[in-house]
C-alpha cells in the first residue's frame, strides 16, 4: 500500500492528531488533510504533527468556491485561497483540491440561473490565483464534482471541462483531481484520463453505491461496495502517468459513525484488493 | 402555447381519459403517453380517446431497458420493444421514449461493473430494433439520463453519447431525446444540440429544484422553480431545427399531490412565461 492516503474526512470523527496516530499505527504513508480539521488543531501543532510521524500530505482540502457574485464575492474568494495556498505550503503538500462553487444564490427562491457566466467566473478567478499557486509551490487541483452537483457546489462537472480550465496554465500551477465518485459514468473518461496525463495533481476514491441517501452528499461507499471498476480506472489514471497518492475519501454517516481503527483497516483491505493490487 | 404538449407523468394521478379531457378542457393540443397508462385504459380505448379529441400524441413512453444479461435478457428485451413500437404506432405518435437500463443488478449485493459492456449491449439491441421502428414508422428516441442514474436507469449519460449511438442508424429509425432535467448541466450541451440537429426526436422540459428529496428520482420541479435557463435552453434546439412538441415532464409527488387541472394550470402559465415565449 505504497500509494495509500487516507483523506482524513474518510474517519471525520477523528481530530488530526488522532487520524495522525492511526495512520502511522496501521503503516498508511499518507494523509489528505482538511482546512477545519488543521484550523482546530492549529496550523503549526498540525505542521509539526505530520512532520514527526513522518507522513506525507498527500492534499489540502479544499480551496475553491470561486463562484460568488460581485467584487466583494472576487475579494473574498482570492482572500480565501490564498489562506488556503499559503496553508498548504507550510503543510508541506503540492496539492490544494479546488472545489469551484456553484450557481449563485442555488437552492434559494431565486437562484442564479447563468451557468455559463458561473463558469466564465470560475475561470477568471483560476487566472487570478495561478500565478499565486506558482510563488506557493502548489497546485490548484480542479476538481470536477457530479453533475449532480453542479447547481450548488461545483459548475465544473467533467474531467473535459476541468482539463479545458487547466490547460490555460502552466501545469506547475494547474491540475486536476480525478475522484472516482464523481467521474465514472462519464462516456469520455478514458480519453480525458489520457488527455489529462500530467495534469493529474490527485487520484481519489470510493465508490458508487445504491440506493442514495436522502442527503446525496453523503452517498459514497467503501472501495468495492457499489458500481465502480476500480481496476479499470487505476489502470487508466497509471496508464496516464500517474505515480502520486491514491487517497481515499469518503463521506457517508454510517461510515463516520464507525470507529477510526475499523474503518482505516477497511481501507486498506479494499484498496489492496480492488486498487493497488501486486 | 401551440407546442405545448402534457407529458402525462405529470398528472399521475389522472387516469388517461381525465388527461385527455384535462388537455381538452385546457386547450393543450398534445399529450404523451405512459404504457402502463395506456394498458389501464385499453389500447383500442386509448387510441380512441386520443383521436376523438383531436389530441396529437407526443410521444410514448417508454421502451429501453436493453442491459439485461443472457439471451434471455435480450430476448425479453425485444419482445418489450417490439410491442411498444406497435402500441406507439398504434397510438399515432411517431416517438418511443428509449430509457436503455442500468448495470445489471444494479443496487444488489453484487452489481455488474461493467459499465462498458452494458453500453455496448445498448448498441446491440438498437441495432436489433432500429429495422422494426423504421417497419412501424416511430423512432427510437435515446434519452441521456441525468449521471446520477447511470448505474441503476441509464448507461447512456449525455447527448453526445445519445448521438454517437444514434448516427449509427438512418435518422428515421432512431433519434434522441433533449430533456432539460437530464442535460442541464452539461458544458458540452449548445455544440451537442447543434449536432443533434434533425436527430432530435423529443424535447422535455421540468426544472432542476434543490434540494434533492429522498428518492433522487421525484426530485423534477416546475418551469422557473429551479436552476435552469429555459429561454437559452429552448433558443438552442430552436436553433437545431427542432420544430416540435415541448413536453413538460415532471416526477415530483408534490405535484402529483395537487389536482390535476391546478398542476396543467400551472403548466401553461410556466410555458408561457419561460418557454413558448411570445
């Protein structure tokens, strides 16, 4: 399990220093971290933490949110991810997962109904953080969520429209996060997992499992549980180029109501037998 | 509202003659048709009722579920097929609603993952179909399901997917399906209606509305209640040429809840408002 990172929303119930511990007791070389989970901690105890027990930090999570309207909505947005890109350096990762918002004012009585201006919106704030990013020494990660997603957390919704976003930046600066959850029905995926070759900054997995909970967010499964091939689509993403972390995350209550230990060993069981198999 | 045709779904509590006099009552020139509607009433019945009024048929819906493993699942399959392009025929549309299947076994203990291999088993048996349709005068309308269904409805996810099948066969025999609910979201949707051209069989409408209730499948709002631009939606299969019926179909219990003629009421006046604009 070389290639393992736990994403440390995968055992949510756990502080950082607790995901820290478990980790090094179950031999994982790798953690995702989250900006609430470091903020509770503190950032230097957090930096410190990871650094003794000798842990990669695989990703920050998560910056992004860049669809809010206005100047003030730009201002605070850049405000924010550079907290995040600055973060993320003292964490020691080169990677910050872009969650990029959805429409403005999505799920009120009066939503934005201007996909198109949202994702307009998306992309100028990207160029505005780039050059950031570059001086940071860290990625921004798009990260294409569901398209059942896109009214109110991200218009970005194919690994195509991530990479058409990307690729207007030095790859240094710019990436993408292939997460299976949120890319595996996509007809073109093979192609755009080729396409994306060294613009892959984050390789995220759980799977696709029925029926949905009636909070959709909440819906993925372990590795192996649900619909997903994941030995097709590692094949892909290695095939592509990939060597970094395989991190898995996973939001799902029963999962998170499970204790840590047990749910780190389940895992790892499933990623040795449906993911970075010998 | 001369395009304006009620998807009967919509009013799920109406038996098909209370639709048919519902549209009569209303002045709505065309309705769509459920099989299981349709074998409640009686074909003959039906076609008569239908006739009687004046109403044109949109569309019946629905054939597809083609994913079914064995010969016996492709057999099974194309005798369902067969007899719903009969009954369409029969009923005077010249459209049959295709959604294709999920994975097999899908939301089981032990789904298929072989997502690939379901979406050629959709090809195999349009292929075995499209002669019939051309026989009986009706297209296959492919209908693209929202992503969120690919597993346990539809391995066909997007309009560019519908239409790579679809060019596979003369324009006749198999068309698809532009249904707002399913499509919204994605970034290649204004150049794969451009394409869709003629191949446009059915246009669909109901609005994206969070949030998303317990079962994902009854989550379909009116026109204007949600997310999607209606206006920049209807201009881009205007512009492809698309000069039929628009049918409102809507899942939602709530509004199958609601009388019927209150929710047609409602239906006209949305039309008017956001998609048959004078």
């Amino acid at each position: 399990m070389s290639r393992l990172s736990l994403n440390q929303i995968t055992t949510r119930n756990w502080s950082l220093p607790e995901a820290v511990q478990g980790c090094v007791d179950a031999g994982v070389p790798a953690i995702g971290l989250w900006r609430d989970k470091v903020a509770e901690t503190g950032l230097a105890t957090a930096v410190k933490l990871v650094r003794d027990a000798g842990l990669a930090v695989s990703s920050l999570c998560r910056g992004g949110f860049l669809t809010a309207p206005g100047p003030e909505g730009l201002q605070a947005a850049l405000a924010e991810n550079l907290r995040a890109l600055e973060e993320a350096a003292e964490l020691g990762t080169d990677t910050l997962v872009m969650v990029v918002g959805g429409l403005p004012g999505a799920g009120s009585a009066h939503p934005s109904r201007d996909l198109a201006g949202a994702r307009a919106r998306v992309a100028e704030l990207l160029g505005e953080l780039a050059p950031h990013a570059g001086d940071f020494g860290v990625r921004l990660a798009i990260e294409p969520l569901h398209p059942m997603f896109c009214a109110d957390r991200a218009v970005v919704s194919t690994l195509g429209q991530a990479l058409d976003l990307a690729e207007q930046f030095p790859v240094e600066q710019v990436g993408v996060v292939v997460d299976s959850y949120h890319v595996w029905w996509d007809p073109r995926l093979a192609e755009q997992i080729a396409r994306a070759g060294e613009r892959i900054a984050s390789y995220q997995v759980c799977d696709w499992t029925l029926p949905l909970p009636p909070d959709v967010l909440l819906g993925r499964g372990h590795v192996g549980d649900g619909h997903i091939d994941f030995r097709a689509m590692t094949d892909l993403v290695d095939a592509a180029g990939y060597t970094g972390w395989i991190e898995v995350e996973i939001f799902n209550q029963r999962i998170w109501d499970t204790p840590g230990e047990q749910t780190l060993r389940t895992v790892i069981e499933r990623h040795r037998a449906h993911v970075e198999t010998p």
